[in-house]
C-alpha cells in the first residue's frame, strides 16, 4: 500500500466517524436513541478487531450486576461504557460497577468511550473526588473519544488498516452519501438553536465582508442574504470538526460552485480548453481578467443548488444555505479574493 493510498483510507474512517457523531446528535435532539443502541455493537468489534487480545461482548445481554457498562471481557479484566452524554453523572454511574457490591471488577481495567467529544478540562475537585473514592489516579486518562479511537487506527499495519475500513466502515461511508452528510451537518449545527427575531436597527459591522462584498460587485439582496448568514455562521467555526468541513468544501466549493462557474464563463465566451481542469483560483482570474461576471448571480444559483439538494433548513431565520455560502465566502474559498 502506498502512502497515498493509506491516507485516503485514513480520511474516509475519519469521515465516517466524524459524519456519525453529526448523525447522533441529531438523533439525540429528536430523543431517537436508536443509533446509540446500535453503537454499542459497531464499536464492540471494532475494539475486538483492534485489540486482538480482547474479546468484549455486550454487557447488556449479561446479568445485572453488570448494568451499568456496555461492553465487558471477563479474560482481560476490561470495561468500557458507549456513552453520548458527557455530564459527569454518566461517569458516576458507570463507576458503580466499581462500589463495594460489585468488589471483584476493582481490578477490571475501564475505560469511558464518548460517541461525541469527551469531557475537556475537568476541575480538580472532581479529578480527587475520583482518586479518594475509587483509587482512580487521573479520570482523564479513562475518558476517551473518536480521536483516541482514530489514532489506534492510524497506528494499524497497511494490512489491517485496509482489513479495518473494509469490514467496518466502507458500507457506513458509501450510507453517507455528500449530500446526506451535507443535511446532516446542516440539522446538526441548528439543533436547539431557537429562532429568533432579526434586529434590523443594527448596522453591519463586519468590515472585511464588506470589503469583499464591495471588491465582487454584490448586490444590495445577495449582500443582505451574506450578512444575515455571516451573522449566523458562528457555529461552523465553533463546532464542524475539520475533516467535514473538508468535505463541504469538497462538495460546495469545489463541485457545486465550480460548476456554476464554468457554466457562466462559458456563456460569457470562454472556451472549453479555457475551463478545463482549472482550480477555483484560476476561474477567479479568468473572471478578473477576461470575462468579468455577476458574482451576485453566481451566489444566487449556487444557494439554489443547496437547498435543491438538501431539505429547507434554517437558522436563526436565515436560509442554512447562505450560511454556508458566507462562510466559505469570508473563507475565500468563494467570490473574487481581496
């Protein structure tokens, strides 16, 4: 396997894994805690396969003194509990497999697998609190996430990181079509997220959006649409993990938006060998150079071709579909740069 060949394997794990935490919240927004359920069994294998000493089996079917863990294996001394929820009762209550009444799993080792992130930055109280009471030195080092699950993988030989990807994650991948992550990441990022009313006594104040703005001729409703949506695009920032933010670029910018592009400076005259595999930077000069075009047209039919494949979603009264525009358009990604 080359090296090329082994990142894109990686990526695609990392994908899927990070298209499935999107997936989960959203089912947990709506109170469907089927996927959950459903985790437990995926990632049962997958440290099975990972760890080829382990034998875990779902502690679920089991009796119940071991109700409060997901996956057990009685010959390596070893617990985990899948968990969604990062609140610190959940790891209260995945300790009482720990108490007096439970004292032969003092010597299991444990650990806590987030199907989301993982608890950051817990306060020391709470680190001695689990020291004194259960001779747990450090909690942190029992608590992990997707990211601890995705380094495992990466450390797998090109055999078994191929083995990997075949038996447990290329059917969720191809499930994942780019414009299904697409939604989800879109009902994702506005979950819980109360629609509020627009104060139109406040003045744009993004300075640089207006400099862009004013560098591609934008007009007065499609600059309206971009303020609205750059108001409302702060949870991109704070929480799109970076490997689907890569593939929103992929899929908006790269396809979606080139596309529109080619299309527009081929009615403007350009030729077919003019367009060819040509990157966005180099349709951008083609457009300042030799046929200049209405970028605020080109923004209009690209929000069109969103919300054509995607369900309507909002935000904050703003179309998702110029949120994600604004974005990319401050990111430069889109729209002639400054």
């Amino acid at each position: 396997m080359t090296l090329d060949e082994r990142e894109k394997i990686i990526k695609k794990i990392s994908r899927t894994l990070s298209i499935m935490m999107c997936d989960i919240k959203l089912n947990q927004s709506l109170n469907i805690y089927s996927m959950n359920i459903h985790s437990e069994d995926f990632f049962c294998n997958i440290f099975n396969y990972l760890w080829q000493n382990k034998n875990f089996k779902n502690a679920n079917s089991a009796s119940s003194n071991e109700a409060y863990i997901d996956l057990i294996d009685h010959s390596s001394k070893h617990l985990i509990q899948v968990t969604s929820s990062t609140g610190k009762n959940k790891i209260d209550n995945s300790l009482k497999i720990l108490e007096s009444s439970n004292t032969h799993y003092r010597q299991y080792e444990f650990e806590i697998y987030y199907l989301l992130d993982k608890p950051k930055k817990l306060k020391k109280e709470t680190i001695k609190y689990y020291n004194e009471k259960f001779g747990i030195e450090d909690i942190n080092d029992h608590l992990k996430d997707f990211t601890d699950l995705l380094n495992d993988i990466k450390n797998l030989p090109d055999s078994r990181l191929e083995s990997i990807y075949r038996q447990f994650f290329r059917e969720v991948s191809e499930k994942y079509t780019d414009e299904i992550a697409l939604q989800i990441v879109f009902e994702s990022l506005i979950k819980d997220k109360k629609k509020k009313k627009i104060d139109y006594s406040e003045s744009f104040n993004n300075v640089n959006l207006t400099q862009k703005i004013k560098l591609n001729g934008i007009n007065i409703k499609v600059s309206s649409e971009l303020h609205r949506g750059s108001e409302a695009s702060l949870p991109i920032y704070e929480s799109v993990e970076d490997t689907i933010l890569t593939e929103l670029r992929e899929l908006i910018v790269e396809e979606f938006y080139a596309t529109i592009i080619k299309q527009a400076l081929s009615n403007a005259g350009a030729s077919p060998k003019e367009l060819a595999n040509q990157s966005i930077d180099e349709l951008h000069a083609l457009i300042n150079n030799k046929y200049p075009l209405n970028i605020s047209a080109a923004l209009g039919d690209l929000s069109h071709r969103i919300e054509e494949e995607t369900r309507e979603a909002s935000y904050n009264e703003t179309s998702m579909a110029w949120v994600i525009i604004s974005y990319f358009f401050e990111e430069c990604d889109i729209g002639l740069k400054l």
